[in-house]
C-alpha cells in the first residue's frame, strides 16, 4: 500500500504485511503410533492441510474459478486468505525427503507444491487516485486545528498573565491599605502618650503646689505656737 506525502512528509512511502508460516507435514495415524493428545494434534494438522488443499484446488484450478473458495474451513486458511489469493506475492518452499521408505509423502508433497503453483497472483498497489489528495486535505484541517488551538493557548497564557497582573495589583493595594492603618494607630497611640504625659505634668505641678502651701500653713502654725507661749509666759 502507497501512502501519499503530505505537508509533513516530503516523499511517498509503500507499506506492505509479511506473512512466514511454518506447515506441519501431513502425519499417518498408523505410521507414527501416536495416541491420546498427540493424536488429536495430528488429527487437527491433517484438517488444517486438507483445508488448505481445498483453497489452492480452488484457485489454482482454471474450471473451478467461479466456485467458492472455502477459506473459513479452518483458521490456517482464513489467516492465509491474502497471501493465497489476495493482493501479494506468495512463495511455497516443499521439503521432501530422498528415502524410499517417504516416497509416499514425498510425492504427494510435490502435487500439493504443483497445485499451489498454478496459483496465479498481479499484486497491485492499493491506491485510489481520486482520493489522492485526501491525506493533503486531512493535513490542512489538522494544521488548521493545532493554529487555532495554540491561539486559544496563547489566549489562556495572556488571561492567566493579566490575572496574576489584577491579583498583585490587589494584593498591593490590600498591603497599602493596611500599612495606612498601621500608621493611623501609630499617630492615635503616639498623641494619646503625648496627652498623658500632659496630664501627668500637671499632676506633678499641682503636686508641687500643694506641699509649698502646706508648708506655709506649717511655718504659720509654729509662729502661731510660739506667740501663744510668749503670752503665756507673760502671764
């Protein structure tokens, strides 16, 4: 499969599926003396080849083209179902062996390699030349997208600078507010200190002129004492 270039990418590239399968030969249940789970395994390997004949009779037979190709007998045939007649090239290597005592399946390995040779493939790559331009097309739509996704980023970048602008704004103004106030109490405490120490003053000052009228009043009382005791003495 072809994929177009696009704004992104400069030059054409060609994908493609690749497929190894490894086939189990054909085994006699009589030869090889298996039993239990070994013959339920080789049971299941004959069903798959025979399937798998069936498919390559089907497409390699010129009078059976129009038939149906059962490649859902098994699940060997439904995986192989491109490789065999679908849009790719396909190799079959055949292993035979030299000993006569495998002649028998010698040689039907090679009928089952022959038919399968008459399976004729034209590979193509799968392309469509009126959707050529889709990929070009996609690329516009998903380059036009991210623009307008980073605008709207750029957007939200700008918001969000702008709102951490308005909040330390705010938050210097709530500072100013408050150290304002903390100057207004400051003043209030400073002139109320400034008023009480007023008013001590003048405690002290009528303080200071109480004990000098009581010192007159004391100096008058003696004076009073001592011309009392003169008279008496006179007397």
């Amino acid at each position: 499969q072809r994929v177009p270039k696009t704004p992104r990418r400069t030059h054409d590239c060609i994908t493609a599926k690749f497929h190894l399968v490894d086939l189990a030969g054909s085994e006699r249940a009589k030869r090889t003396g298996n039993v239990g789970q070994r013959l339920k395994e080789s049971v299941n390997i004959n069903s798959g080849l025979l399937a798998l004949g069936n498919v390559i009779s089907a497409l390699g037979d010129e009078r059976r083209k129009a038939t149906h190709v059962p490649y859902r007998q098994s699940k060997l045939t439904r995986m192989l179902q491109d490789s065999l007649g679908g849009n790719s090239r396909t190799l079959m290597v055949a292993c035979v062996s030299p000993a006569d005592a495998s002649f028998e399946e010698s040689l039907n390995t090679l009928k089952y390699a022959n038919r399968a040779r008459n399976i004729k493939n034209a590979p193509v790559v799968n392309i469509n030349e009126e959707t050529d331009t889709m990929p070009d097309a996609q690329a516009a739509v998903q380059e036009e997208e991210i623009g307008r996704l980073r605008h709207a980023l750029d957007n939200m970048h700008v918001q969000e600078m702008q709102r951490e602008r308005e909040l330390s704004l705010e938050s210097d103004r709530m500072k100013g507010e408050e150290a304002a106030e903390i100057r207004s109490r400051e003043k209030a405490y400073q002139d109320r200190i400034e008023e009480l120490e007023r008013d001590n003053r003048g405690l002290h000052a009528r303080l200071e002129k109480s004990g000098e009228a009581n010192f007159s009043l004391m100096a008058d009382r003696d004076q009073a004492l001592i011309k009392v005791e003169e008279a008496q003495e006179q007397i």
